[in-house]
C-alpha cells in the first residue's frame, strides 16, 4: 500500500501591491511560496527563483504543474519594475518559463550559472539580457553586492531515465551583502563542509524538506545552530498539493526542541513582509 504523507499548508497568502516594490530606507524581504523570493533592499529590487504565474487553463494550478495550497501573492504582469531576477538552478520549480518571460517588461536582468543561463535562452529571454555567473564570483546590483555560494543537487543521477545530470558548478545558492545586512539563499543541496564555514549570516532562508536531495532536516538544523544566531525564514514547502513530493512537503514541526534560540524561526505567510534589521544585542547564551 502507498504511504500518503501528511502535508503541511504554508498560511494564507497576503497579496502583494505596488507598496512592496516602492523605494524605501530598509530591507524587506518576501516569501512568494515554494523556492522563490523578492527582496527590496531601500528601493533595489531583487526576485529569486520567482514561480507565481498560473496554467494557462486552469488558474488553480500552479505553471510548476501543481494544484495550489496557498496560491502566489502577486502575478508576473502585476510587477512593473525589478533590478534582477537570479536563478540559483534550472529545475521546473524554481525557473518557471512563464514567469521568466512574463517579467521580461520589469526590466531586469536574468542571473545564474551557465547551465541556468542555457535554460533561459531556451524559455524565450533573450541573451542579452541574461548574466552568467561562476560559483564564488562577485557582482553588484544596486546597493547590494551577491556571491554565488556552491550548491550540489544531482537528484538525476539516481533517475535512469535521464541522460544528464547537474554538475558542480550548475547549481548555487546566493549570498546578499545589503546595507542592512547579510541574508543567503542556499538553494536546493545536500550540506556542504564549505555551508558550515559561512560567516556572519544574518538571514537564511531555511528548507526542512526531506527531499534526500535537499538538507534533509537534521542537516538543515544541523546548518542552522552552526549559524546561529542567523534569523530563519521557512520556504520551499507547504505551497502545492503534492503530498508524494517530498520537496515540498517540509514540516516546521520537525524542527521542534531542535533549534538554538527556536524564536530565530519566522513562519511566514506568501506575501507577508519580514524587514531585515541589525542585531542590536547578542542573543542570550543557551542554558
């Protein structure tokens, strides 16, 4: 008989307007539902992984393929500016077509790896207007300054149906220097000896999926405690009706009694605003 996992729903989306994308004198970051994310750090405006545009026939699904638990809090054509779009790799659900195309009038620029830079000139973005980036390098977009951390997410090697497989230098996790400070994207991967060495972080978005090629959640908090007290936002779970996925099946439950300083975790909402700000205190030590 087939096991049917429990899923755990994201909470409702909170719509997103113009006010998000208008200049402001903060950071505010964004969850969009499963991997994607907007960050406007005083007025730069940053998508990553964005998958919020619909099946053209059944505005209930997701583009991604999947029926929605909680639907995205704003669609491509409501957007009418961003600074980049970065990719962190070129799976279905974080470089959606549609979408991709569907931003296109923002003005941005399209970021990524090589193999993610392939993807988008086959989804209709012009070369142009794509940047690719190796693992390790730096560039700037506004005021904030990205470095492209590794990530190892070779799930195809174990499928014989395909051919190929991601490499190590096809995948890559984001790690943002803004002026209010320093937030990192892992993207999907296994746990890396270099992700233990990461410094100074002041926001990971946090994926306790256990896909065994993702973190997996003892790896994930694991990560988390090593980088504590790094502030944890949940993503990349709880959007689709997909309950045989286990990458989009993430419980926060199972990161109970595990955390150092477990008020660092923030269950947010798609939509709903978290605004970055210094530590003005160090945390209190565990006892």
């Amino acid at each position: 008989m087939k096991t049917v996992r429990k899923q755990v729903s994201a909470p409702a989306t909170q719509p997103m307007g113009p006010e998000a994308f208008a200049d402001r004198k903060d950071t505010a970051l964004y969850w969009l539902g499963s991997g994607g994310i907007l960050i406007n750090t005083r007025g730069t405006l940053l998508m990553i992984d964005p998958v919020i545009g619909r099946d053209a026939k059944d505005p209930e699904l997701s583009e991604a393929g999947y029926r929605f638990l909680v639907p995205p809090p704003i669609a491509p054509e409501e957007i009418l500016k961003l600074d980049a779009v970065l990719y962190t790799h070129a799976d279905y659900d974080h470089l959606a077509p549609g979408s991709a195309r569907g931003l296109l009038p923002t003005g941005a620029t399209y970021h990524g790896t090589d193999f993610t830079a392939k993807t988008l000139e086959k989804s209709g973005i012009d070369s142009s207007r794509i940047l690719v980036h190796k693992i390790g390098e730096l560039f700037s977009v506004g005021e904030v300054r990205i470095t492209l951390t590794r990530a190892s997410h070779s799930w195809q090697k174990d499928r014989p149906e395909f051919d190929w497989c991601y490499g190590p230098e096809d995948c890559c996790g984001f790690l943002l220097d803004t002026p209010d400070g320093r937030i990192w994207i892992p993207g999907d991967s296994i746990l890396l000896k270099e992700h233990l060495q990461m410094q100074q972080v002041d926001l990971m978005f946090f994926d306790l999926s256990t896909d065994p090629y993702h973190f997996g959640p003892e790896a994930a908090i694991r990560l988390a405690n090593e980088l504590c007290p790094a502030e944890l936002l949940l993503y990349h779970y709880g959007t689709y009706d997909a309950p045989d996925k286990p990458a989009f099946n993430a419980d926060p439950a199972s990161a109970d009694g595990k955390l150092k300083h477990p008020e660092r975790l923030h269950i947010l909402a798609p939509g709903e605003p978290y605004l970055l700000r210094k530590r003005e205190k160090e945390l209190s030590p565990i006892s």
